[in-house]
C-alpha cells in the first residue's frame, strides 16, 4: 500500500509530496515526511493523497504545515474528520502548484 | 436473529398501518378545518415514528420520502404556513405516496418514482425549501443545536405552544417517536487498538454520515484535537483525537449505536439525545471548536497518557453505552477496511430485505380486556364442567334436576365465550373506510371533479374477515358514486347544488347485522335510461312495468351493463353485479334508493360474522339442512288451490294475491326424482328471498328446528355444489347442507324466464 511513496528529495522550498495513501501503515513515513518538510520550512503537496486516516490526521494537524493543493479526496477526508478548516488556513505560500 | 428480524420488522410494518390511519386521521381532520394543535402534532408524529421505524431497517425509499414529508409537516406544526386546503391536498397526495412506499417496503409493487419525485417536489414547494432540500435540512441541524430544549427541531419563532412537550401515546410508538425531540449527539474516541486492528476512525465517521443520509440529513462533526501533542513528542500509532458528532433528529440511538457494533471495545463513545438534556444548559455546539467543551461531553480515556479532558459542566447523560445491537445495522455503516463490520452490516441488511420479501402474516390486536374478558369466561367455563361431572355422577331425582340446569347455564355461558370470541376478532371498520378517502381522492382526480368523502360510524365493529372482504366492493361503489354518482363542477352549479360534490360513508349496527351506506348527493338514477338499457339489452322485456325501485335494482342484473359500454352512459351500473355478488358471498343484501336530482344512497346489510349464522333447520327427503334465517320471510302451510302449473312444468304459488316459483328442494337438489310431489295440500313452504327482494317458495318436508350453526367451507373441503354455500356440522354430529338461497331462487326465477314481479304486473294486467 505504501509502494508508491516518494522519496523526499525535493529542493527545500518546494512543497513536499505525500503518498497517494495515508492510512495506517504509512503513519511512520508520513511523520518522516513532515519532519523532513519542518526542516526545509516548506509545505506538503497533497495533490496527490486518495485517502487520509485517523492517525495521519494526526501526524498533519500536530505538524501545522500547510497543506498546498489538497486533492478533493483530502478535502473529502478533511471535511468528513470535521477538520476543513485546517485546509483553509491562509498559510499557503506556494500555491502556484495548484494552479 | 433473522426471525427475530422479520418479527420486528413484522411489527413495524403494523405499526406503520396504525400510524398511516392516524395520519388519514389527523389529515382528514386537518382537511374538515380542524387546526388544533394536538391534530397537527398527531401527524407529525405519525409521519416521524414511520420514519424512525424505517431508518432502523433501512428502508431507504421510506426514510428519505417520510424526511421530506416530515420537514413540511413541521412547516405546518410551527406555524410557519397554514393548513390550507390546497396545503392538505399535497399532504394527502404525499400519505398516499407514503403509504405506497410502505407497501412496497413489505414487498409489495414499486412505487413509480416520477410519482415520488412529484409529491416531493409539492411537499419542498410547501415548505418553501424549494429543491434546495439539503441545504436547508443542513442548516436545520445546525439551528436546532442551540436550542437543546426544544422538542421541536425547526428554526421557528418559539412560540409558547411550540414549547409543549409533544404528548406521546404511551404505547409503542413512545420510543420511536422521542426522535422527533432533539438531534442526536455521538462523541467518540478511538483506543490505539482500533487502528492497531486496521480499522479507523473515518469509518466511524463514514458510518454515521451514511446514517444521517439514511434521513436526507447532515452531520457535522467536530474533531477535539486538545489531547494532540506538537509533532515531535507525537506517537505515530497512538490515538489522540476525539469526535463530536451532531446527527439529524431522525437518526434514532439504536442505528447510531450500530455503527459502534464492531468498535466497541476499541473506543470510548457516547450517544445522547440532545432532548435529555434540557436540565443541562449547553455551549452551542456550533461555537465548539474550543476543545474543553467537546472534551466534556467526552468519557475518561483510560489508555491514554494525553491529557485527561478537562472537567467541565456535565452535559448529557450518556443513554446508551456499548450496547451492541445485533439487530438494524446500517447498510454500508462500515466501508472500507473494515471487512467484519460490512459484512455483518450487509447480512442485517440482507435479512431486512428477506423480511419485506416475506409475506405477511395475519395478527390482529386486541384490546386487553377483551383477553381477559374471555379468560374470565373460560375459567367460568372449567367451573360449570366440572360441576356438570359431578352431578352426572349422582343418580338422584334432585341430582338430574340440577344437571339439567347446569347445562343450560352451560350453554348461556358458550354463547358468551362465543361472544367473547366474537369481539376478540371484531375490528372497527376504520382501517377500511380510510382507504377509501384515497379511492375517492383518485377518483375524483382523474374525473375532475371536487369531491369531499366523509366517514361515520368508523368505530363500528365487525369480524375482521368480514373488513378485509369489504374493501372491494367498497371501492367499486365508491368509484361509481364519483364516475357516475355526482355530477361534473358545472352541471351541479348549474343545478344550484354546490361546485363540491358530497358523499357519506357510514357504518352502523342494527339488529345484530351491520348497515353500511354509501350517500351521494348527485344527480340520482336516471330510471329512464337505466329502463332503456335493460330493455335494450334484453334483461327485461320492453312491455315490463317495473317500480321504482325494481328498476334500480336493474343496474346489479349480470348483463344490464358491460363495462366499456356502459361507461358511456349517464346512469350507474358499471360492473355493479359483481359489487351484488361480493356482498352477496358475505351474506349481505344490498338496498338502492334514489331521488332524481338529490342523489342516491346504497345499503349493504351486512352479517356481522360470517363464522356463524343463524339457521332454520328443515328435512327435504330426509336430509337435514340449514337455511340461513336472514333469507326467511314467512313459512307456511299451503293448498294445492294456491299452486298454478306453468306450461313449461313448473309451478307458482300464490301467496296473499303474490305469486312466486315455488321451488320443490329435494327435486331442486336432485335428492328425490318425482319433479314434483304428487299433491301439494298441507305441504310446508318458506317463502325465501334474495338479495334483491326476489322471492321463491321453497317445499320442505318440515320444519325442525331454529338454531346457530358454525359455518364451514363445503369448497374448500369438497367442492361446490350447486344450491350449497356451505356446510355445517349439527349437535348429534352429523354434517348438514347449508342452503344458497340466493342461487336457488336466481334458479327458479330463470326456470320461468321472467322476474316475479314482472307476473306480479302480468297477473295484474
């Protein structure tokens, strides 16, 4: 299932890209991920993320980055777990991807 | 369980005929003027516990019509539109949909959806929600949070009134219909171990948004994420996050704990009514993002080292806690990767749909006195046995007397447990008669015509075999009183009578029988016409002089009228014989009087049982049979004067200046071979009659006795035979013939062609 994650080797400023599952069993690289993107101050790319879980919520909304072009499945999830808001935030300095 | 299921389920579909006949009820009222606010509420609540009901068994089709439906309604209780005819109108036309919708639940025909999609389209046009259905269901949630004590979930002015509690009946809708109070609020917080198990959280919340889709509803979900710590000190499998969920009001405790079903012992959670909590002044969820409030509605966490949730005023009563429910799993509570809760959820599923599939079975309710009424007769019952054994046992003189009179109180004391029995099985013809509004709603729809049904006597009772069987020839009747019965808006004004055409159905007991009369105040019978008819069809000859009301009685003569043809004609008498002979199977007689220009107005003289009849006991060649009292005019010993020979070789007698057929029985019923019997004199006649007052004279040996037989089927035990309804089995346990009286005079009257009263006119000329 996590066979598609891709390794963090972005330059630092670009938003860092998250699997296409953050389920379960991805929880550990997913906090990798957003540790490394703490680092690098840079953001998350979560255009391409299909499915979000309790504990990856978890890792997210503890990290506080931003999240830039959400995918509709992570707005889908966001608004199912009662977090949207955390998705609007205006802390999304790079959403020239999105566009 | 899946019997258990299909009992429950059983269960709900009577009570969703119960609640349909309240709403009838409460509509029809509403229709009448009626505004109170107890009548509006009523309908509310039958509407809402039929939904409830539905959302449990996931009736979907149901649920989501009866939310619509519901929604308006409450437009209504909240006073936010009045109870105008045309708004009665669209309710109407939405219970018939809904009613349809039950049936179809139960397995019955599908209901065409354009059908459901109009009375949709009214009832959102009603409530000026326009199709903007969700948002506005959406919003509604939202408002009825604050107020935690309302009882009413709608964002109406609290008008004093509003603020009663909804009386309930104390009966089995209570449960069902506490929903209508408050929306439902789950909170929820997962162990590590529910994850640890692969299952999540946003299944949970997949679960309970699919319950309050169920209802065309919305959730809304807080997240409590206090008890999250910052990023480095977190714990990638360890749960920190809590939910609070607001569910419709309609969702009821039972469907939500479901979705807890496989979670249960990996996650604390809480399901309360918003309603239980009035004592408890509350934050408005809507300002809840602050953690502390969502945490205080929230159970200790144990295995936990976040923070404990801070203590905070207690909000609600938790009602129901881990209670698994094996029972009404949502459909599709559980996607995704939780295999054990989809397939648990889709055999519950599969066993509701097996259940609507199966047919229903025939339960009645009864009052619990009448229970005990005849367990009291019982006991009486036991008692008199057993002083009937003792007092056999003695051989005195004093001791045969006393036997004697313990067995005639013997036999006072079967009649009643007969009785006794009797009100048992005896059903008020309500749940009939309210059918009917809609035959004529539907009727007078498709003739355009404005036509108000009202009921009397619904309260009547009669045996429950009995109502079940009155249901088509009441719709027959009822459909030709608006087809042909009242006349078109134009011609009535024209007529000086008002645009609205009237007609009263009503029931009442008289003289152990029952009376039921269909009234309208249309244009009558157009004796003319139906004479020409009959003429032109050949039922009568055209030189027949007939009264008035023979002529009425024409329109139920078996080849007066062909449906298509007839329909063309201004008179009555579309497949009225097969109305006659409905009625007459139940042993009932039917009576027409007609007033040109005022309207018409049919009885049917009912039994009040068809388990037991009143009989006269005659031998005819040395058989006993039972001739049903009801058909008895007179008996009577004749003279070979009054009998006069037909050419064709049967005979008439004449009765006091009538003449009649005079029937030999044991001829008739191939019991003797000699057509008829040598001489007449001093022979034993009963002047019988049928349905439609013809008379015959049957010839019987004599005359034994009078008493009440139990009726049974001679065609399903045997088969038909011609002049037998039905057999019965006599006290020294022979089985006896119970006479159709109706079939053997219709018989002697074809014999000699022509209807007695037409030889009455002819003897007369």
């Amino acid at each position: 299932m996590t066979a598609d994650v891709e390794t963090p080797a972005v330059p630092s400023t670009a938003p860092v890209p998250l699997p296409e599952r953050l389920d379960t069993a991805t929880v550990g690289v997913l906090k990798g991920l957003v540790q490394q993107a703490e680092a690098t101050e840079s953001a998350l790319d979560a255009s391409g993320v299909a499915y979000v879980g309790g504990l990856c919520l978890q890792v997210l909304l503890a990290s506080g980055r931003p999240l830039v072009a959400p995918s509709e499945k992570v707005r889908e999830a966001f608004a199912l777990f009662g977090v949207s808001e955390f998705l609007s935030e205006p802390s999304t300095p790079s959403s020239e991807l999105s566009a | 369980m899946s019997s258990d299921m299909d009992d429950i389920l059983q269960i709900f579909f009577q009570e969703c005929d119960e609640q349909l006949q309240e709403l009838e009820r409460g509509l029809s009222a509403l229709s009448d003027g009626e505004s109170e606010h107890e009548t509006v509420n009523a309908v509310f609540r039958a509407v809402h516990s039929i939904k409830g009901g539905a959302a449990s068994f996931g009736l979907d089709n149901l649920v989501r019509f009866a939310h619509v439906f519901e929604n308006s309604l409450d437009g209504l209780r909240s006073g936010r539109f009045a109870p105008t005819h045309d708004v009665v109108k669209v309710f109407l036309k939405a219970m018939d949909v809904l009613s349809d919708l039950v049936n179809e639940a139960r397995g019955g025909a599908t209901v065409d959806s354009a059908r459901v999609a109009e009375s949709h389209a009214e009832l959102a046009d009603i409530s000026g929600t326009g199709g903007n259905q969700n948002a506005s269901q959406a919003a509604t949630t939202e408002d009825v949070i604050p107020a935690d004590f309302s009882p009413v979930p709608m964002d109406f002015e609290p008008v004093p009134t509003d603020f009663e509690p909804v009386p309930f009946d104390f009966d089995f809708g209570e449960e069902e219909a506490t929903p209508a109070a408050a929306s439902l609020l789950v909170t929820f917080r997962p162990h590590d171990a529910l994850y640890e198990r692969g299952d999540d959280a946003r299944n949970i919340l997949i679960g309970l948004t699919d319950l309050a889709r169920e209802c065309d509803g919305e959730i809304q979900t807080t997240c409590d994420r206090s008890a999250l710590p910052p990023l480095t000190d977190l714990l990638p499998d360890k749960s920190y996050l809590s939910w609070q969920v607001v569910l419709p009001p309609a969702v009821s405790e039972d469907s939500a704990n479901a979705v807890f079903d496989w979670v249960s012992e990996d996650c604390d959670f809480s399901i309360v009514r918003e309603g239980a909590e009035a004592a408890a002044p509350q934050e408005p969820p809507a300002e809840q993002p602050e953690p502390a409030e969502v945490v205080a509605v929230m159970p200790p966490v144990e295995d936990h080292e976040a923070p404990p949730p801070a203590p905070a005023p207690s909000v609600a009563h938790p009602i129901q806690i881990l209670s698994p429910l094996p029972a009404p799993a949502t459909p599709d509570a559980h996607p995704g990767p939780s295999p054990a809760g989809s397939a648990a959820s889709s055999t519950a599923n599969g066993a509701a749909q097996t259940a609507a599939r199966k047919p229903e079975q025939a339960s009645i309710r009864v009052d619990l006195h009448r229970i005990d009424d005849l367990m009291d007769l019982v006991g009486e019952l036991v008692i008199a046995q057993a002083a009937i054994e003792s007092l056999s046992r003695r051989t005195d003189a004093a001791g045969q007397h006393e036997l004697v009179q313990s067995i005639s109180s013997m036999q006072s004391l079967t009649r009643d447990i007969q009785d006794a029995v009797m009100a048992v099985r005896a059903q008020p013809v309500r749940a009939v008669f309210q059918r009917m509004q809609r035959v004529v709603r539907e009727a007078s729809s498709m003739t355009h015509k404005d036509i108000v049904l009202t009921l009397e006597g619904e309260d009547t009772e009669v045996d429950r075999t009995l109502v079940e069987k009155l249901t088509d020839p009441l719709t027959h009747m009822l459909r030709n009183a608006v087809d042909h019965g009242i006349e078109s808006p134009e011609a009535r004004i024209a007529a000086g009578k008002p645009a609205e055409g009237h007609i009263v159905l009503s029931a009442e007991h008289r003289s152990g029988r029952i009376l039921i009369t269909i009234k309208d105040d249309g244009a009558g019978i157009n004796r003319q016409r139906v004479f020409e008819t009959a003429v032109k069809r050949g039922v009568i000859p055209a030189d027949a002089v007939l009264s008035d009301e023979e002529i009425n009685n024409l329109i139920f003569m078996p080849g007066f009228s062909t449906a298509a043809q007839v329909s063309n004609l201004s008179g009555r008498g579309v497949g009225m014989d097969v109305v006659k002979q409905a009625i007459q199977s139940l042993g009932g007689r039917i009576s027409i009087s007609s007033v040109p220009g005022k309207g018409t107005t049919f009885g049917f003289s009912l039994p009040l049982t068809l388990a037991i009849l009143d009989g006269m006991l005659i031998s005819a060649s040395g058989s006993t049979m039972v001739i049903p009292i009801s058909s008895v005019i007179e008996t009577m010993i004749v003279n070979q004067s009054d009998v006069y020979a037909l050419p064709d070789g049967s005979n008439v007698i004449s009765i006091r200046g009538d003449c009649m057929p005079l029937i030999p029985l044991a001829t008739v019923l191939k019991l003797s071979n000699s057509s008829t019997p040598d001489s007449l004199d001093a022979s034993v006649i009963l002047v019988v009659e049928n349905e439609s007052g013809a008379r015959a004279a049957l010839i019987v040996d004599e005359i034994r006795d009078q008493t009440q037989v139990v009726i049974k089927s001679i065609e399903s035990n045997y088969r038909q035979i011609f002049g037998v309804s039905a057999a019965t089995i006599l006290g020294d346990g022979s089985v006896s013939l119970i006479l159709d009286v109706s079939a053997l005079v219709a018989s002697a009257i074809g014999h000699i062609d022509i209807k007695p009263s037409n030889i009455r006119a002819e003897l007369a000329a």
